[in-house]
C-alpha cells in the first residue's frame, strides 16, 4: 500500500472522460497522505467531470454565475458542516436557519403571512425526492384506514412519485398528457380519482417539458374529492414568482390556489443553493402532522423526525441560508431576468434550424427539443452538441411523445447563449452527415422484444461491451448508440438495462 505515498495520486487521463484511466488509489492507505494530497487526487478525479460552472452544462447544476458566491456557499457550509439536523434543542443554529428557508419558501409561494395559507409549515429536506416521499408518506398515514393507498399522478410528473410510490406501497394512477400541449385533461384527473386515493400531483413546471399543469383546476377537483393536492415546484418553485414579476404569464400555482395541500420547492436548483436542501411545504400543520416519525419503544434516545434522514448535516442548510440572505430577493429577480434573455436565446436558435421544433413554448426555464425530420437522429445530434462543448440531456422517446433534448437554463448560460445557435446548426449539419445511428437489426429485435426478467448479467457485460461501455473505466465519447438502444427497449427493460449498466460501474475500489 505505500506506492500510494505517491506526490501525485492518479487520476483520470487527460484526454477526456472517453478515455479515462483508473480511478483513485483505495481511500483508507496504511498511513495517511498529506492534506495537499488528498485535495490534488480530487481535483485530478474530478477533471473528469462535466464542467458545473460556465454556462454550457443544460442539466444537473444550477450556476448563476455570481461572483463570491461559491466561495460564501463553502465558507458557510464549512462552519456547519459537524452540526447535527437530529436534534434541534442541541443545535438551535440549524432549526433557527430551518424556520427562516421555511419561511423564505412559504411567503414567494403563497404562503405565511398575508398569503392564502396564513399558517403555512414546512421541513427542509436533502433533496426533492426526499420532499415528495414525505409528501406521499403524508398523505398515505393521514388515511391509515384505507388499506390499498393510491395516488393520481400526470406522467410528465417527475419520476420521485414513482419511486414514492414504491417505498411506500402506494399504488399510481398515472394519467396522460396531450401530446401537444402536453399537460393532463383536467377530466381525465378527476376519472382517475378513487375512494382510495390520498394524494393528487400536478407539476408546476414539468421537469421533461418545463410546463405548468392546470393547478387550479386539478386542485378544485381533488378538494371536491376531499383529496390532498401535492404542487410539485421542485423545479420552478423559486422562479415563476419571479417570472411572473418580470411580466411572464404564470398560472396561479400556489397557496394562493384553494386545494393545495403542499408544495415542493428545490433550493438547490433555482434558489443557487449547493446540493442537499429542498423545502416541502403544508397549507396547515394537521397537513403535516402525518410526516412526522416518532419512536420512543427502545432503550435508546428518544427519535423524532421530521424527514427521512434523521442525522443530517447542518452543511447544506447552512449554505443555502447564506445563499438566499446574500442574493436577496432582489437578486433572484436580476437572476431570473438573465435566465429569461438565456431561454429566449436558444428558443430562438432552435426555431431558426431546420429539422428542429420546440416540443413545447418555453413558459420557464427549460428549452425542449425535437427533430421534425427523420433524417436527422436527436442522439446524434446530442453528441455532436457534446463534442461542440454543450451538454444537453436527451430524453427517450415516451408514449406518443418523441425523443427529445431537454436544456435547464439558468442565469450563467446568458452570456454564452448567442454562441449556442452557431453551435447548434453545425452540430445539425454533422448529425445530419452521420446519418441516425445503425444497431444491428438482431439488437434492436433484442431490445424491444426480451423481457426483462430474461436479462441475465452475462448478457449485459456482453451489451456493455459491444456499446463500448466497459465497467469502471468511463463512458465512451458517443453516446448515440447507448440511447438509441435504451430508446428502443421498452421502459421495463430499459430500467433493468440501466440497473445493470449502473451496478457494472459502481464496483468498489481495493
Ligand atoms: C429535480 C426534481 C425533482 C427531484 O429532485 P432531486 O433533488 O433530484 O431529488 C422532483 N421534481 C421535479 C419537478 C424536479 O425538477
């Protein structure tokens, strides 16, 4: 173990994430190495990575771009890094700083004082997924007499609801969307809804699509059924308020809406936070009472928690609190004014290439394509793009919905939006040069015909390896044949196919 003593720890090659080499030496060493170079065999690894910063990554990372802010992010984690969220009497710090994100998240939605829920509560969770099961667990446990629990949920829903509904053995009704205007039939909601449902989503917006549901039509019906109505603002929680003060047409989506029990709203996307902090809001606290969990029956302390996790770091909370107090509201104003000048950008760029439509009119912050020619394959296309230094998010092709590319826009893509059209018709010429990718017949006939439970690993090593994608050492430089074959399976086969791709790359380091 002591050649990795060594000044300089490998990390990735620096010829790109195509290529890259082994990972890092194992992480417990006989005897530590120097501070110095722990830090330099991160930065090494991390090399490897998409850049989060700079405006050219459309998915993942929320940069505003604001100078000093990471630096304050950082400090303020650092300072509240050891602070334990478990128990609020002994660390008053992270409650005090939880009440005022709460409160923060309550008044921009409609909430809090001199909003439609005057006594709107909340929690702050790691994550939106984390807000959407504690707000499906909610619901569910406010009925424990309904045996079979379900929820009414649109399919441009986020996929966190399924993965809810998993957890908690929820059944789902899930409901589609127009292909065109691609939002639920408020009718449709309201068939779906049963004597066992507790809980019906609407999205504002749809992450896919960036569109706002009917939230005020889908409320009416779910109160008329004395049914909780979850607003899934993960996404655009923290911007269509700010949207709307710019004169953009936002729907009613909020607590001022009459039926809305709560409302999820990310601070580690559009509020700027880092990673690890979401606010789930109730209109009331009896609406929240059911999240809670308490246990007292061992010999141990006593546990109370609001969320899922029970020891949490004040990190997150810390950091996004020092976010928010430093941009202000005024600040996420100019932010979103930017944000808006970037979707505009490269809505615009898209309407002027031929061969590409925008799946839907930008109404936030999310810029969704499709190819309107099948010439022109959208996977190629995203490769291309990737090659040019944009990094877009594909989306596999769903019920009546073709693929599509979706773009998260947020303020740091403003002052690299006019170069992004240029970009984006040569990478369309190319793609269109390249031709849609060929698989060979016999494994496209595999893909949309095996059933997933004939999957065996071998089979997957053997796909893996004919994609390029060979376990541990990175993903290949085109990704086009990868989700042409995922675009071709079903979804039931594609989630294995991912489980197992994903299960071959994390295999531990020795
Ligand atoms: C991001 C997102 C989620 C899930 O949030 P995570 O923080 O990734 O767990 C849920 N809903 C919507 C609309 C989102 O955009």
């Amino acid at each position: 173990m002591s050649d990795h003593a060594e000044p300089t720890g490998p990390g990735p090659s620096s010829d790109g994430p195509g290529t890259a080499a082994a990972g890092p030496p194992p992480a417990l060493p006989a005897v530590g190495v120097p501070a110095e170079q722990a830090l330099a065999e991160i930065r090494a690894l991390r090399a490897a990575d998409r850049p989060t910063h700079g405006g050219r990554l459309f998915a993942y990372v929320y940069d505003p771009a604001v100078p000093g802010l990471d630096e304050l992010a950082g400090a303020a984690h650092g300072l509240s890094a050891h602070v334990n969220g478990l128990d609020p009497t002994a660390f008053p710090s992270l409650l005090a700083m939880e009440n005022a994100l709460v409160g923060a998240a309550a008044t921009l939605l409609g909430g809090g004082p001199g909003g439609g829920a005057p006594e709107a509560v909340g929690s702050v969770t790691g994550g939106g997924t984390e807000s959407l099961i504690l707000a499906v667990k909610a619901a569910r446990d406010a009925h424990p007499e309904i045996a079979e629990p379900r929820m009414v949920v649109p399919v441009s829903a986020h996929a966190a609801f399924a993965k809810a509904a998993h957890y908690l053995r929820v059944a789902l009704d899930p409901v589609p969307v127009d292909k065109v205007t691609l939002r639920p039939a408020v009718a449709a909601v309201a068939a779906a809804i049963r004597p066992e449902t507790v809980l019906v989503v609407c999205s504002a917006p749809s992450y896919a699509h960036g569109v706002v549901d009917p939230v005020e039509e889908i409320a009416a019906v779910a109160a008329r059924a004395g049914v909780r109505c979850h607003v899934d603002a993960c996404f655009g929680g923290w911007t269509l308020p700010y949207l709307r003060r710019l004169g953009r047409p936002v729907p009613a989506f909020d607590f001022s809406v009459d039926g809305v029990t709560s409302i999820s709203v990310d601070l580690h996307k559009y509020a700027y936070a880092p990673k690890g902090v979401s606010v789930l809001l109730h209109r009331d606290p009896a609406l929240r009472a059911p999240q809670y969990f308490a246990y007292a029956d061992w010999p141990g302390y006593a546990m109370i928690n609001p969320v899922v996790a029970s020891t949490r770091s004040g990190g997150p909370i810390a950091a996004a609190y020092a976010t928010l107090r430093h941009l202000g509201d005024a600040g996420y104003l100019e932010l979103a004014g930017r944000t808006l000048e970037a979707v505009d950008r490269l809505a615009d760029a898209v309407r002027g290439v031929d061969g590409l439509r925008l799946l839907a009119e930008p109404e936030s912050t999310v810029v969704c394509f499709a190819a309107d020619d099948p010439d022109l394959d959208l996977f190629t296309l995203v490769d291309e793009l990737t090659a040019r230094g944009w990094h877009t998010q594909p989306q596999m092709a769903y019920a009546d919905l073709p693929a599509s590319v979706h773009l998260t826009v947020t303020a740091s893509v403003a002052p690299q939006a006019a170069g992004f059209g240029t970009d984006l018709a040569d990478a369309v010429a190319a793609a269109r040069a390249a031709g849609p990718v060929k698989l060979p017949d016999e494994l496209l006939a595999l893909a949309s015909s095996l059933p997933p439970e004939a999957l065996t690993p071998e089979l997957v090593t053997g796909l893996a390896a004919g994609l390029g994608l060979t376990g541990g050492v990175g993903l290949p430089d085109r990704m086009a044949p990868v989700n042409t074959l995922l675009d071709a399976a079903p979804p039931a086969l594609r989630e294995r196919l991912l489980v197992e791709f994903v299960s071959l790359l994390q295999r531990p380091v020795y």
